[in-house]
C-alpha cells in the first residue's frame, strides 16, 4: 500500500471528476487519488495501475478518465 496525501491539487481534481461523471465525495477522492498515483507510477517508468472498486459508476469514470 502507498499512502496518497490528499492535497489541493487532488481536491480540485476530486471536485471536477464529481462533476463530471456524478460522483459522490469520497468517490471522487478516491478516483482523484489513483489518477495522482497512476501518473507518478508511469511518469517513472512504472506500470499503470489497474483500479478496481465494486461500485460500477465508479469503474465506468475510471475508465474514462484513462484507467484499465
């Protein structure tokens, strides 16, 4: 497991991917959270991340905004 700080910057995300696909809060920190993660893994040569959740509304927005 890696830690994530919640900053502004994932806060402004959270609030737009909300917005977007009609998320609830945590939702959307959450979705904003693994964005972050995903592009400090890959931005290092990493593999991506692969994001799951139970929750289908969830999957569908990670999904769209570039997530497997």
């Amino acid at each position: 497991y890696v830690l994530i700080e919640i900053t502004p910057r994932i806060i402004n995300k959270a609030m737009e991917l909300a917005k977007n696909h009609t998320l609830r809060g945590f939702d959307a920190v959450q979705l904003a959270s693994a964005l972050q993660a995903n592009l400090d893994r890959t931005s290092i040569g990493g593999a991506p991340l692969t994001f799951i959740s139970a929750d289908n509304q969830l999957n569908t927005a990670a999904t769209a905004e570039g997530l497997t």
